[in-house]
C-alpha cells in the first residue's frame, strides 16, 4: 500500500517527479489524479454486495500490491530464516507441507481503507470503503518454524521480506516490513500456503504468505522468501516511511497495526449504474452487513436510518472465530418516500467505537468513520 | 458497462443528477471525478504483468459489472427460453449438465477498454487498459438449446437476460443485449457454467452466463435467466443507448461489435509504487505480451522502443484457440540511459490494424491504440 509519506511528488506524467527530496503531495480536490487512477484500476476492492458471503469468494477479496505480483516458480523457491537464530534454515514447499497445518478464517482489511473519502488525502490507493475481505488461511504457525531455528536471546522483532521489488520514495527494495517478537509468536500467525482450501493464487502471495490476523494487511506480507530474526527494531521503509500515523512530515509518527472496529452494510435496493445511488420501494428492510475489530470481538452494532441522529442495535449473528467478520442484520421499515441516510457503527469489545469523524492522519490510514448509504425511496410500482 | 449515451447528467453527489432529459456529461479534465472512482473502486482490471498467463488466473479477469453481483439459488434457478421458438423450455441445471459440453479458450475484452485515455471522455467506467482476460469456459452450446427449442421462421435476432437489476439513463431494467440469429448460431457461442475447470464464480455469472467469442464482453451477458427468439431487433436500453459509436448524442450510430486488433505488453523492469513509472538496467530485454482480435487470427505484433518512430517484427507464439489470445516477444537492447518509450501493435489477418490514434466517440468505446509504456533505462548498479 500506500506511499503516503514518502518524500516523493506524485506526477500525472509517470516521467516527472522523480526527486526524492520533494515534500510528501497532498490533493485538496474532490477530483482524482491520474496517479490515484492508475492504482485503482490496479487493485481490486470488495464490491459491498460481496458482504452476502461469510468467506469472500475467489477473487472478490481486496487486493493491495505495492509493486508487480511475481511469478514464481515453486520448485525453485525457498522460504530463508536467519539472523539471531541458532540454525539458519533453507525451507522448500515440501518441508512446510510436512509440518502440523493450521486454518484460520480471518478478515484482513488495507491501513489505507477510507483513505479517499479524507481532505486533504494523500495521492496513494484511493480506497473507498471496499478494501476488506474474509479467506481461510491454511499453513505452518510461524512460531513452529521461529523454534525450530530457535530464537537467540536477545531477539526483539521478526522481520519479513517478499520477492515483489520496486521504488518507493525514491529507494528501490523489496516490500519488507517487521512484528515485536511477541506477536509473531502468537499461536494464530501463520505462514500460509493455502487460500480457502486452494493454492495461493498468484496475487495473494503464491506459493506463502505471512497472515497476522487482527492487523491490517500491510502486515501480512505475501511472497515470502525470508524471515529475518532481530535484536534491533527493523527501520525499512515500509516501517520506518510508511504505514505511520503522523500529522507533518518531520514527525516519528505512530505504527500502524491492528485494525479498529469497522461494519459495512450491503447497500440495499438496486444501483444506479454510474453513481451508484440506491433505489429501493417502500416496505421493510431486513438491513444485513458485517464488523470486525482487531482489538476485541465485536460487542455491538447500531444502525441508523436518519443519518446518524438515532441508533437502534442491530442483531448481531454467531461469531464462529474470533479473527473473522461478524454478521449483522437490523430491520428497517422504509415507510417514507424520499432520500435516507442509512449508517451503522460497531464497537469492540475494548470499548472501541467507530467515530462519526475519524481523526486525520498525512498517510490516510486507519479511517473507520461510520459508514453511511444515502438510498432514494420510492413508492411501490414507481420503477426506478 | 457504460452509460455514456445515457440522457443522465452523472453527478458527483449520488442525490443529485438523476434527471433523464439532461445531454451527457463529458469531461475534459485531466482529472477524474467522484462516479468514476467508484466504478474502478469496483470493477477489477487485469494488472498488466499478468499477461504472463495463458489462462489467467481466478481473480484476475477484468470484471465490468453494471448493477450488483446478484447471489443467485441454484437449485430455485431456471433458464427460460421463449419468443418465437416451437416449444417454451424451462431447463434446470442439471437439464445443461445432461447435454454435450465443449470448452473453449476465449480472450474476453470490455469494449471501454482505452476508454480513460480519451478527451474529452465519458464519464463511465475509466478504464487505462486493463480490462481484459482469457479463460476456459465450458458449457452447452447455444445452438444446441436453441434447436431445441426450435428457432421460428420470423426470428432475426436473440436476446439474452441477466438477473442484475439496476437504473441506467433513468430506466430501470435488467441488463438485457441481443445477437442477430446467424451469429447465436455459431459453434462456438457457449452457454457457460464452468470458468477454468470450476463452477463459474458468482462475479463471473454464477450459475450460467453467454460467452460470445470475438465479441467485446458486453454481449457474454452474466447471470442468465432468459433467452427470447425475436422477428425484430431488441430495441432494449443496452442495444439502442449504450454500445454505439456515435460523433453526438442524436445519432443512431453504429453497434459495438467484435473486438479491434489489440496487443499489450508485460511492463519491464520494475514500478514506482505510486506513479507505476518503470526502471529497467541497461541490457537484453525479452519483451513479451499477447495479442488478440474479434475480426481474424493476429498475423504479425511489430514492437518499438523509440515511441513509434521505428518499428520491428516480434516474433509469434503458437495461437492454441482461435478466440484466445496469441503470445509475442521481442528482444530489446535497452543500450542508452535515459527514458525510452516501449510500445506494440498488432495486425489480425484481416487486414485490421492497431492506429496511433483510434477515432474518437460519445462513449468511448473500441479504443485500440497502440500500447505505450515509458521506461527510465539506468546504468547496471545505480540501484532505483
């Protein structure tokens, strides 16, 4: 994801603005730049409607790819693990098949989530609301491995580096970034080489990917080809440039890491095609959506269908693993023609509430504002 | 896809703009606007660098979905054929599994491909390129069915029915486009329930959709539930509004068709994050990318690295399907530092060549100039 905070202008033209030493380019536009476009039309997001599934479908799941998706040949690769190990380990695909497996349904939403609804916004991947989706991941606990090369004493972070390469604020790298030592050992972090009961496609990391359920997704780095075992914290640019919390250039900054509560409901009704606004006849509604929260299970949904002025809880359906959305339906009697704004919030079970306004950050990052639908009711037999 | 000869002012507030008598928007800008972002939001390109594939892989087709992806019931499902046919068939699933399979291999391309690098542009799906894909798709012949039914003497034309519902230009409908009967004859139209060997995916037309070889992908109508035999052309909105090429809003203009020659390349080297700028060393470089044509077999890719000025034979791959496209290479000394401009062009055997500059139109549709990628060539070591 996101060059937010790199020192580097974003220009229409992809042979200008090369410089390093320009300051980070904000856009105050309600329009959007040819190099947001390019991006949008590179990743995919989740078409809302595809909250129906509790596991997100081949293919509908967000994608966010920093570079270009590798091809790789499986037969060649190696997953390396060294650094402050006591034995350095060079893993083919059949040594980690042939550890203990173990599968998880965990939602994975970008950092970068709402970033196109803020102003000013960073000139990165300009998500709406749709950068989310729910898989199964299947694969070796990292820490099966992490002990078997046994963790030298005066480790602190673990750090995980990907074969896709390209520049980024003017450096050239391969996309890497780092956990504390203790939440790689996590039991539920995973090096995973299966999706849904499949082979990782290429474009989720095959043939293995790191999957840290409850962070956002720039965590979970895909093409994995080394880990490296650290007795210092890791400053590559993904960790020390990007995916920071900060409000100027020139300050430290905060960490991205585990995601805050967020629902989404599945717009209800039936889409204009190029605005996307919602027609619906006048009737009830059984409202449905999902929430997550990488701080806590998610205690509570609320609805609203006046724009936020009243809440009513919705009813929240089974949570059948702890890392995974949590379906929500909430009934609502559309019984006046006109436009509503339908919302809804959701809060964890750390207390965390989604806000009505998130909090600005330079990046864009971690924007869990309420989501809210604007529908046009109509009467009945009034078509479109 | 697109609403671009709608009478509908498309408007960045989703309340706003919903007046059918209003002339098209067009917009000039370099800039794109709200409706566009939330198109390409959710639609999904193919990343260039995944022309690496014969087949491409699950989730990385392009998908232009005008309304919702429907979620359809497979066992209350009904494929219903009637209009002027001997005898009305309701057939079930298992009905299509009983009858004689074919697969064929088909690149499917949308017919906005281009459509973002036009001024001034519609504003509808903002497609740069990426909107392509090949896959196996296997199903029932559409003459089997057809002939089954038993095709009226009076029928000229077929029309096909999705179960996506939506708004566009202020009419509410199902999207719903016609073949004339002699091509929905042809062997090679599928009633397609499998994509690369699985059951169809639920953005792909899950449980059975058209695949129309050769044709922009607006005719392999998704989410199949009625066929209807005509004696007159279907003056549906997606044949009469949409899917023409016209100069100005009053015109009749022409259908859009089969798909123009076109070829792309695997971009080298390595992207810029942000501005996708490529930086390849100095060296040999094997270009390779595809081709494909609705109008006959691809007969020859020429290649250029100085932006059009000179031009060379790529060498052709085996074509294996006659409706999938043909791999090329070409060899490049990338010699001199600097920035280079790559780029492609592709000749079918019916003479159709790739222009420098495709004849603008209202909806931008059929924009099959020659791919251009600009590439920064630096010294071997001077890293980014």
């Amino acid at each position: 994801m996101p060059d937010c905070d790199s020192g580097h202008r974003i220009a229409a033209d992809p042979m200008e603005g090369t410089s390093p030493a320009e300051p980070p380019g904000l856009e105050t536009s309600e329009q959007f730049t040819p190099a947001e476009l390019r991006l949008a039309t590179r990743n995919h997001g989740l078409p809302l409607e595809a909250l129906e599934y509790d596991l997100t479908p081949a293919g509908l799941h967000y994608l966010l790819i920093h570079y270009d998706i590798p091809a790789v040949d499986a037969a060649a690769w190696r997953l390396e693990v060294g650094g402050r190990v006591d034995t350095e380990l060079s893993l083919t695909l059949s040594d980690l098949f042939a550890l203990a497996a173990r599968t998880e349904a965990v939602t994975l939403e970008c950092a970068g989530n709402g970033r196109a609804q803020l102003s000013p916004r960073p000139i990165s991947q300009p998500w709406l609301l749709e950068a989310v989706g729910t898989a199964e991941w299947t694969g070796v606990p990292l820490r099966t491995v992490l002990e078997q090369a046994g963790i030298g004493g005066k480790a602190v972070e673990v750090s995980f580096r990907g074969l896709d390469r390209g520049v980024e604020g003017g450096e050239e790298q391969a996309y890497e970034r780092s956990l504390p030592l203790a939440d790689a050992l996590r039991d539920e972090v995973l090096l995973a080489y299966e999706m849904n009961g499949e082979s990782l496609p290429p474009q989720h990391g095959f043939p293995l990917r790191l999957v840290v359920p409850g962070w956002y997704g720039m965590t979970s780095v895909k093409w994995l080809d080394r880990i490296t075992v650290l007795d210092r914290p890791f400053t590559g640019y993904q960790q020390r440039q990007s995916y920071r919390v900060r409000q100027r250039p020139e300050d430290e900054g905060e960490p991205v890491s585990r995601m805050l509560p967020r629902s989404l409901m599945i717009p209800p009704g039936i889409p204009d095609f190029a605005t996307r606004e919602r027609r619906i006849a006048m009737g009830t509604w059984r409202m449905r959506g999902r929430a997550w929260s990488g701080f806590g299970a998610i205690a509570r949904v609320e609805a609203s269908a006046d724009g936020g002025e009243s809440w009513s809880d919705a009813e929240l359906g089974p949570q059948p693993s702890r890392w995974a959305w949590r379906a929500w339906e909430w009934e609502w009697d559309a019984e006046r023609p006109g436009v509503h704004e339908l919302c809804c919030r959701a809060t964890d079970e750390a207390g965390n509430v989604q806000p009505v306004t998130a909090p600005w950050n330079l990046g864009g990052y971690a924007n869990n504002e309420v989501h809210r639908v604007p529908v046009v009711v109509h009467e009945p037999g009034d078509s479109a």
